[in-house]
C-alpha cells in the first residue's frame, strides 16, 4: 500500500511539474503565426502572395490544402505510427540510440513529425539538450493540438529551399501551382526536400534531388502513400524543374492595398477573375510598349449587376519610370468629355432636350467663357444624340448652362463620384468639359449606373453583402444615354458594347469607357506625373484597349441585365425603332423628293404619311415621298413588331 501510495504521489508529482513547467515555458507559436498573405480570386485561386517579415515566402498550410497522398507519403517517409503516438515514438528514440552507439554518431534522429514541427518553430543546434526540449514540445503541441493541426505546422513550415518555407510557397515556387493540384511525383519532391532543402534544390542539384524524390516515392510497397504502381511509374520518370517559377503577383496595387489591414497569414478573397485578371495585365503592358517614355495605363473591368471588380490594373507595378508603384486607379485626373453622358441623361431627365431634339452648334459665349470644339470646327443644327456621339463641346456646355452646374455636380456626387474642385471653387461651365479632378474608379461607378437603369452602387474588390443602390436616374433616360453610345469600335471590336472617350486638356489623359449587358470597363492613359502626351486622345490611346479589353469578356446573353434595371436594356433601346429623317418640328421647301429615313426596329418597315402608306421596298429602311404641296404633315414609320415612330413636318 505504502509503495503504491508513493508511486501515485510520484506520478502526480511529475504531472504537476509537467504542468508547471508548461505554463512557465508554452511553445513558441511566433514563427508559424508570422506567415505572409495570400490573395485570392473569387474561386479561391491564388492571385498575388506577399512575403512573411524579413522576406520568406512563408504561406500558411493545413493538410486540407494539400492532396491525400502527400500527406500518406509524409508519414510513410518520416513517422509511421504519427496516428498514434503521443508526440513522441520510443521505439523510433530506441532504435536512433542504438544506432549512434555503434556508429559513433547520429544516423537517424528518431524525431516523430510532432518532434520535427517542434524544431521548425524553434529552430536549434543538433544536441541532446535540443533533442530533449524537442521532445518535451512535441508533448506541448500533442496537447494543444490535433494530429492534422500538426501536420499544419509542419506543412507551413518545412524548409523548400532558398528563403521558401512550407509547401504552399514551394508549390509555387517549384511548380507554379497550388499544393491542392500536385501529382505525386512533385508532392515526393517537396517532402524530399524538406529534409535537406539547400543539398537538393533541383535547380543546383537536379540528380540529387531527383534521386531523394524517387527514395521518396520508392519507400514503402505499391499502394503506400495513396499510390498506385502505375501512378508511381510515371511519378518516376517525370523530370524535377530545372529553376523556380516567379511567385504570383497578379493585381499587385490591390493585393497590397489589403495587406495593409490583414493579419499575418491570412488568405483573402478578392471579387476578381484570376484568367481575366491575368489577361488584362498583358494587354495593358503589351500596350505600354508603344506607349512615350513615363506613360501608364490603368484599367478596369467590373460586373455590373454585383458591382463587382473582375480585373484591376493600377499601373506598371515595379516599373520606376512609369511610378509604377502608384495605384492610378485611385489618381485624380480631369475626365475631359467622359462626363458628358451624365450631362446629358441629365438634361433628357429634366426636359430639357431629348435625345432626338436639335441642337446648335454654333459660337457662343457664356460671359467671359467661350468654349471651343476640340477641332474648333462647327457642325451648325445637330441631334442632341448626335451631338453627344461626336462629343461636341459647345451644345454640351449649353445644356449645362440650362440645368445648372450645381444640380450636375450633385447628381454627381449622389451616384458616389463628386467631382473634385479646387478648395472653396463652386461647379461652373467648364465641369461640362472635365473641368473636374476624377478618379478612374468614380468613373467606372458612374457608368455601371448606365447599365443598370440609372440605379448608383459602389464597386467593391472584396465579397460581401451586394451594395445599396441608389437610384439617381429615371431607368428609361439610362438607357436612352446608354443606346445613344452603342456604336462599332473604330478599328473594330466586340458589337453591343456603349462606349465613350475623354481627353483632358493639352492631352495629359486619354480615356475610354465602356459597358454591354453585363461589365462595364475603364481605361486610362496618361503621365502619372501629368505632363502632356503631345497629339494624345481618348480615341487614338484609350479607345483601343477598351475594345480588346471587351474582346477577353464573354458574350453578355439578352437575358443578362437583371429586370429591374430599365424597361427596356439600353442594347434594345440602341436597336429601337426610330426616325432619322426628318426630324420632329423639321420645315422643308416645296417640291422635290423627300427621303424618309428609319434605324433601328424589325423588317419589314411600314412608312405612312397622315395614316396613309406609301410605297417602300420590304427589306429597306427609307423610302421617297414628294410632298403633294404645303401644309403640315405627320410621318409614321412602323416595324413587324408594331413599334412606330413619329414625327411631325411643315412643307411651305
């Protein structure tokens, strides 16, 4: 009884200094918690990672991460019985002692992988002493953790060569590919690897490395390790990479603007598409070859429908020359005529003019202020439509002088891009012309708002609960504005797409912004430092890469825009029926054949002059009339749907 009593009082006695000694020395988690960060897209692919302090590529991992075999070649190479030791495998210790005594020095180190994980936090000389703390924190984690936790550790903290730690930063750097899609001859190498990372880098040592891989796959019988004879078969023939694969860095300005609030180690989900991301990239620097000395371009591409970025490029990122560690998306630049769609829609909201209504394009001073057309030419009486496609400067700082620069600028800022004037400088005439500081992004908000029926939503890089929209426009003036724009790029590109330029004075920006059914995209091109670009347009620099930016998007299908944006989607709204000649209010002289001329609508067309049809060819959309002398007329186009147009004309 007496030497029971003594051996639980020493039992106990030994758990409590285990205890004790637990709570005075915890492990050291530091190492495993200072990870880099990882940015995804918005199908969990990897888009840009950022290193841990101190530069190594330390990416957290949990056997989750990785495929089942590698874990099964893990244990099979390195711990057999790690299912179901406590940490620490005496037989493993014995057999290591015995085999240092007849050796005369360590041949294995008997170290379970709990133990290994140990030493990875807190890396030590090889020594007994080490070897004895080693296994008193293998006992720390095996009761803190569990068994997959562990693996965690040591799968985030496995030496892979060079400043690469774990396997998630070793699949990237050795394969370019997440650890989730190795084989199982690259999850041999990376569990080779771990055991002596400099000796069997494969781009130094190749044979070696191949070798230790093959060991590797080669060390228990077929079956073991989750693979099949055949599999490992091929696993042998494959070649190890002959150098290290760049880290992924795709939409680096926004991958670093949300380092800057993460926690080390985080991943983070982005709204952005990794493929689409990645081909916006090489447009734009493919672009930049011909582009002058210090020019940049920033683009854009988001979803209209969840206001959601899919692409974002801010810059030449690493490029000195080209400030190319500036987020110019966010850069306040003036918007030259890119503004004057809003102008109009919201004239056409107010009354004021429609899209069908004359204009003059003719001299006018405002004052002291006397704009002028950018080709200082004069298109006399226009269509308040045609006007806006041609970008006229003089009918649009008409119509703002009608609705009145402070009611432009708090349209503006309700649909989230307040036009950025000079401290104490209130909205005058010149806004109508970009005489305003916006940013890339607030213009790419503003013409979402054109595809979805004038209703004004943030956009957002991160996934969430979709943005509160506002409404600031009447849907069916959305997509008047919006059909008004729908035109074929110059040099040719996808059909369906609204698009608009701007140039800002002395060609210091050049831009182009575009919407279809279902994305709205920006572009920006420009000197960050705003020096000119001499001879720079929206039209010559911006406009092209708007178009092969909506040549990489998918066709948007009819059904894209969802039904509360407009009545009718500002594509069908470009498709209309409608009258191009004569105009409503028109006065033409007697005598002589009129041209009556339609766009838009479903052949066969039916053309009637005061209810009466008159002769015209099927597949045609215009056809003749002579006015049988002076009077008022009403002319009346109609489609195969029953759509009609009207317009009324005096013949005198």
């Amino acid at each position: 009884m007496r030497r029971g009593a003594l051996g639980l009082l020493a039992a106990a006695g030994a758990v409590a200094l285990g205890l004790g000694l637990d709570r005075l020395f915890p492990p050291d988690l530091s190492r495993y918690q200072e990870a880099g960060i990882e940015v995804l897209d918005r199908e969990a692919r990897t888009l840009s990672v950022l290193p841990a302090r101190g530069g190594i590529w330390r990416l957290r991992t949990t056997a989750a991460d990785v495929p089942p075999y590698l874990v099964e070649m893990l244990i099979a190479a390195e711990d057999r019985r790690f299912r179901s030791h406590p940490g620490v495998d005496p037989l493993a210790l014995a057999r290591a002692a015995v085999q240092w005594l007849r050796a005369g020095h360590i041949v294995s180190g008997g170290s379970t992988l709990t133990m290994q994980a140990a030493r990875l936090l807190e890396p030590r000389p090889r020594t007994i002493r080490s070897k004895a703390i080693e296994v008193f924190r293998a006992l720390q984690l095996e009761a803190r953790f569990s068994k997959d936790e562990i693996l965690g550790i040591w799968l985030s903290l496995a030496p892979q060569g060079g400043n690469l730690e774990g396997l998630r930063a070793g699949s990237l750097a050795w394969f370019g590919r997440s650890p989730a899609t190795l084989d199982a001859a690259q999850s041999a190498l990376l569990v080779a690897l771990a055991r002596r990372p400099e000796a069997l880098r494969p781009d130094r040592h190749a044979e070696a490395a191949r070798r230790a891989r093959d060991a590797v796959l080669l060390a228990r019988a077929a079956g073991a390790g989750g693979v099949t004879d055949a599999e490992r078969e091929l696993a042998l023939a494959a070649p190890v990479p002959a150098r290290r694969e760049p880290m992924p860095r795709l939409a680096p300005h926004l991958a670093r603007e949300i380092a800057r609030s993460a926690q080390p180690g985080e991943r983070i989900a982005t709204t952005l598409d990794r493929d689409l991301q990645r081909a916006a990239q090489a447009l734009a620097f493919e672009a930049l070859r011909d582009l002058p000395e210090r020019a940049a371009i920033a683009l854009m591409i988001a979803d209209i429908e969840a206001r959601e970025v899919r692409a974002l490029v801010g810059g030449a990122f690493g490029d000195q020359s080209r400030a190319g560690m500036l987020d110019l998306t966010r850069a306040v630049r003036s918007p030259g005529s890119a503004l004057k769609p809003f102008l109009y829609a919201l004239a056409f909201e107010n009354g004021v003019a429609r899209p069908e209504s004359i204009l003059s394009d003719l001299p006018l001073r405002f004052g002291s202020y006397a704009p002028e057309n950018f080709d200082r030419g004069f298109a006399g009486r226009i269509t308040a439509a045609d006007a806006l496609r041609q970008s006229l400067n003089l009918p649009a700082v008409a119509l703002l002088n009608e609705v009145g620069p402070l009611r432009f600028a708090a349209l503006l800022k309700t649909a989230g891009a307040p036009p950025r004037l000079p401290a104490a400088a209130a909205p005058s005439l010149p806004l109508a012309l970009g005489g305003a500081g916006m940013t890339l992004r607030g213009m790419v908000q503003l013409y979402a708002m054109l595809g979805d029926g004038g209703r004004a939503a943030s956009l957002r890089t991160e996934p969430g609960a979709p943005p509160q929209a506002v409404p600031v426009l009447a849907p069916h003036v959305a997509a008047q504005v919006a059909g008004v724009l729908v035109q074929p790029f110059p040099e040719g590109g996808p059909r369906g797409v609204a698009w608009k330029t701007g140039t800002s004075w002395g060609g210091r920006d050049a831009w182009a912004f575009g919407l279809d059914r279902r994305h709205v995209a920006g572009v920006w091109v420009g000197r960050p430092d705003g020096t000119p670009i001499p001879g720079a347009t929206g039209r010559t620099l911006a406009l092209p890469l708007l178009a092969r930016g909506f040549a990489l998007l998918p066709p948007a299908p009819r059904e894209a825009l969802p039904i509360r944006a407009a009545p009718a989607p500002f594509a069908e709204a470009a498709d209309r029926l409608r009258l191009l000649f004569p105009m409503p209010g028109a006065v033409l002289a007697e005598g002589g054949l009129v041209t009556i001329r339609a766009a838009g609508g479903r052949r066969p067309l039916t053309f009637l002059v005061d209810g009466a049809p008159i002769p015209a060819q099927p597949a045609r959309r215009e056809t003749g009339w002579t006015p049988p002398g002076p009077g008022f007329y009403r002319i009346t186009v109609l489609d195969a749907e029953g759509a009609a147009a009207r317009a009324e004309l005096r013949v005198r």
